[in-house]
C-alpha cells in the first residue's frame, strides 16, 4: 500500500521501478497494481504506431511540448526492441527526448517488446495504469515499429496515429490491411519529401474504398513537414494536435468512448486470465517435463495439438468445462 501511495504521489523512482518488476514479471508487482487500478481512467491515451524509421520518436516529442505548453503532465511510454543480450530495451529513454528530461511533469520510460508480438510490450498496460495513478493528464505510447501486424495498440490507446513516410514502400502499404485499418488519423511525416502528394493521394483512395467507421469518423491526413524547419513543423503540428482533441470529443459525442474503454477492459482482462490460469498451468508442464514429452509425441504424429489440450483441461480445469 505504500509503494502504491507513493506512486499516485507522483514518484517516478518508485514507478520506474514498479514498471521494471512488470516487465521481469516479479509476483508482488501485481499486489502493487490491484492497489492502484482503482485510481485510473483519467488520462488520454494517444497511441503513435507506423513503419521503423517514420520519425515517430520526433512526433512524440513534439507532442510532448505542445501538451506541456497547454499545461498538462505527460507520460511517454517508448515501447523498443528487446536486446539478444541484456533483455532490456536496445533504445532506452536516456538517449530520448532529452529536452524534457528535467521537466518533473514528464515522465519517460522505455519498455522492451520481450519477445511480444503486435509492438507493444506485455507490461505495456500496467505501465499506463501507474502512469495514470501519477496523474499524468496524456499518455503517449510508441510502438516499436515492426510492419502491418503491429495493430495491439488499439487495445490501448483512445486515438490512435499511424505515422507514414513517402519513399518507404508505405504507398504499398496504403492498399493493405493490418495497421492501416486501425489509424483514427494518418500522419504523413516528413512531408517535404518527394512522394507525399502520392502517398496521400493513394491513403485517400484506400479511405473512399473502406468502410465507415463507428460514428462517422473518417480518418484525416495531416502532413507533417522537416523537424528541422521549425516553422513548417510546428504547423503540421498544430493542425494534427486539433485533429487530436477533435477525435476525442467525436468520441464523447457519440458515446464510443464507452466502447473503446469496454474494449481495453476486455483485453486487460483475457491477459488476467491468461497469466493467472495459463502461464502456471505451462510453467508446470515445463518443470515436470510434461511440456517435451507432449511435443515428443506430436513430432512422432502419435497425437495431435487438440487431442493434448483436452488432455491438459481435463487434468487442470477438471469441472470447469
């Protein structure tokens, strides 16, 4: 209860710490979590997902100053690929986002995929629920950044930025499925570049031929110029940060806020489900040898997967089902 008391204080140590045992899956983590679950729902979540390279570390910094300026605290959840080495996070938030290292009302941490697919790591909703217990008013969360599946992030975020580049075979990802269909606003960065009138042209295209969404939000595309053109930047930027609050008043509007945090309910808790009833049930096939001796025998075709999942349910959950 003191860690937790600590953490809606606002202590980062006390949170980076926290948000570290998650991540090592550390038991009494959890007891920390159930604390402070009861202090969250507050923040907005804006999730920032799109192709490596797309300039989305950039974005998220600029969004970091615009919501500063309008005075609100921020959160940065940097989500990177795991080291082979170390576990940890190859980029981490010390080489991120210096400028606003000093600044007590934002809070930078970077989270390692772990193996996880969809671009986000499995401690990724734990870690928005300590930074919405600290009482962070918008939490970014940047996805790693691995291709058209990297879709997880909509269990998560309110609005959601699928960040583009002309020149990056993102025009061919345009007609695909995947993350496209889940953007509630397109960013095409770096729009100086040649190729963005195609690119919009064909994001267009693809938007005309999809469904509508839920409410009639139609997805738009705002272009976002070079970093280092101040000026130019800083108006792309202005426009897609309206687009921002506008998303999330249409949401309020037309009560589908209610949805999307019914949706991030649910996946909070299948994952719940799965750590506590799944993960012991294989730790104890590891450990006894079961687990080998099960896949022993599907390599020698003396059984099939469905056969030894019955097998397995009828041991464990045996009057469950």
């Amino acid at each position: 209860m003191e860690k937790a008391n600590k953490i809606k204080g606002g202590d980062v140590r006390e949170a980076s710490r926290l948000i570290r045992n998650l991540e090592d899956s550390i038991p009494e983590a959890k007891s920390t979590i159930k604390h402070i679950f009861h202090f969250t729902g507050h923040a907005q979540v804006i999730g920032i997902t799109g192709s490596p390279g797309a300039g989305k570390s950039t974005l998220v910094d600029g969004l970091i100053e615009w919501s500063r300026k309008k005075g609100k605290t921020v959160g940065v959840l940097a989500v990177d690929p795991t080291s082979p080495f170390t576990g940890g996070a190859i980029l981490g938030d010390r080489i991120r986002m210096q400028r606003h290292a000093e600044d007590p009302g934002v809070f930078v941490r970077s989270l390692a995929t772990r193996g996880s697919l969809g671009g986000l790591s499995k401690a990724v909703g734990d870690a928005i629920h300590i930074m919405d217990a600290m009482g962070k008013d918008v939490i970014l969360v940047e996805t790693v950044g691995t291709g058209q599946q990297e879709v997880e992030i909509i269990n998560h975020a309110h609005t959601v930025l699928v960040v583009l580049v002309p020149g990056m075979g993102d025009e061919i990802q345009a007609i695909k499925a995947g993350i496209m269909e889940i953007a509630d606003i397109f960013v095409i960065n770096k729009a100086d570049r040649e190729g963005t009138g195609k690119l919009q042209r064909e994001l267009m295209a693809m938007l005309d031929m999809s469904p509508i969404k839920p409410g009639g939000w139609r997805p738009p595309i705002i272009k976002i110029g070079n970093a280092f053109e101040p000026s130019e930047f800083e108006k792309g930027l202005d426009e897609l940060t309206t687009k921002v609050l506008d998303h999330l008043e249409h949401l309020v509007k037309s009560n589908l806020i209610g949805d999307r945090v019914r949706r991030k309910t649910t996946h909070e808790l299948n994952e719940a489900l799965r750590a506590a009833i799944l993960e012991p049930v294989l730790k104890v096939l590891v450990s006894t040898g079961e687990l080998d001796r099960m896949i022993d025998q599907l390599l020698k075709k003396e059984t099939d997967p469905y056969s030894i999942a019955e097998e397995v349910q009828k041991k464990y959950l045996q009057g469950c089902i």
